[in-house]
C-alpha cells in the first residue's frame, strides 16, 4: 500500500464509555493512536469520566483487553511512544478524588471538555470518541 498525503492535523480520541470497568473495550484506542501517531499524525487522548482511572499508578498495569499478554499501560505506552499525548479532565479527577499529581509519569497534563471541542470544531482535526 502506498502513502498518502493527509491534510489532517491532528487526532482528538475522547475516552468515556472505556474505562477499566470494561477492559474489552481499552485496547482499541490505543492501538488506533498508535497507527496515527506512527503515520506522523499529532495525537491526543482524552480521559474523561471513569477512563481517568486508567491514569493511576497499577490500574492500567493490571488490566487486559482479552487473553493477549500486553497489558493496557503496555499499549498506553506504545501509543505515547509514537508521540500520543495523553490529557487528564480536571473534572474527572476531581469526581474521582484523585490528584492531578498522582497520575502515571506517562500522562502529560490537563485537557478537558474545552479542549476536546476545539479539536472537534476544528477542521483540520478529526476525533474519534470510545
């Protein structure tokens, strides 16, 4: 296959409906963000709702999407190693009690609702929403 030339700037992936309640639905969007990363495509991962408890430290570590021996923080870190960034709402922590400070090293800041919608609004970007 050959390469194509994108006009896209960027992927926005809003996480809400995979969260570590639903371990079958994690690995999806990562392994998404890592193809787009990999095509040189900016990428940014939005965690919002209960997926915001994927950032602390052992929850992503100790959780599989099926039977496969990666584990969702070997895919978090697949994606950020192609160049993902990974954004925690403000909201979400705050409605989970969790401190921005106690997150994973591999989470690089805030980016909530604000932050998402501009993406969306935006046509250079596209968004995907899991």
């Amino acid at each position: 296959m050959a390469f194509v030339e994108h006009p896209v700037e960027g992927i926005a992936i809003l996480l809400w409906a995979a969260d570590p309640e639903t371990p079958h639905r994690l690995a999806t969007p990562f392994f998404q963000a890592s193809a787009a990363a990999a095509m040189d495509v900016r990428v940014e991962i939005y965690f919002t709702a209960a997926s915001v408890r994927l950032l602390v430290p052992g929850v992503a570590a100790g959780l599989r999407a099926s039977s496969h021996p990666k584990t969702i923080l070997d895919a978090m870190r697949e994606a950020v190693s192609h160049g993902a960034v990974l954004l925690a709402c403000s909201d979400a922590l705050a409605a989970h009690g969790l401190e921005a400070t106690a997150l994973i090293p591999e989470c690089h800041g805030r980016g909530g609702a604000v932050q998402f919608m501009a993406r969306a609004i935006d046509s250079r970007w596209r968004t995907l929403v899991f």
